[in-house]
C-alpha cells in the first residue's frame, strides 16, 4: 500500500513539473505579446500626433507638411516592428 502510495505521489509530482512548464512557455509567449501591444501602441500615438499636426497646419491655412508626417508614421512602425 505505502508502495503505491509513494507511486502515485511520484505521477502526480511528474504532472506537476509538466504543467508548470507549460505554464512558464504561455507566460512567456503573453509577455511577447505585451510588449508587442506596447510598441504598436507608441507608433499608433506617434502617427496620431501626426496627424493631428496635419489637421492644425490644415485649419491654420498654412501648407501641410505631408512628408514630414508620414515620415513620423513610418520611423515609428518600423521601429515598433524592429524587435518582433
């Protein structure tokens, strides 16, 4: 009886360890995920920015300064992609 007890407590600890790795790849994996999220997040603020600078030149009557804008957008989705 002590045999099988000792046997079962053995599988059980084996289950254990098996999905306490399993359990440290997904918390990995989200951790990517987050940091993904955090970087389109700051190039989606830097494109905003942009253009809110675009709609303000527009109404100010002055000439919009396109390129300049869409190089903002672009250096920050690169960058925010650079890492992946």
């Amino acid at each position: 009886m002590w045999l099988q007890i000792l046997e079962q407590e053995r599988r059980n600890s084996d289950d254990l360890a098996v999905i306490k790795q399993r359990l440290d790849r997904i918390e990995s994996r989200f951790d990517g995920v987050e940091r993904n999220l955090d970087r389109l997040d700051s190039a989606f603020r830097t494109c905003l920015s942009s253009s809110v600078m675009l709609c303000a030149q527009l109404g100010a009557s002055r000439k919009p300064n396109y390129r300049q804008a869409i190089l903002s957008c672009k250096i920050a989705t690169s960058a925010s992609l650079a890492f992946e």
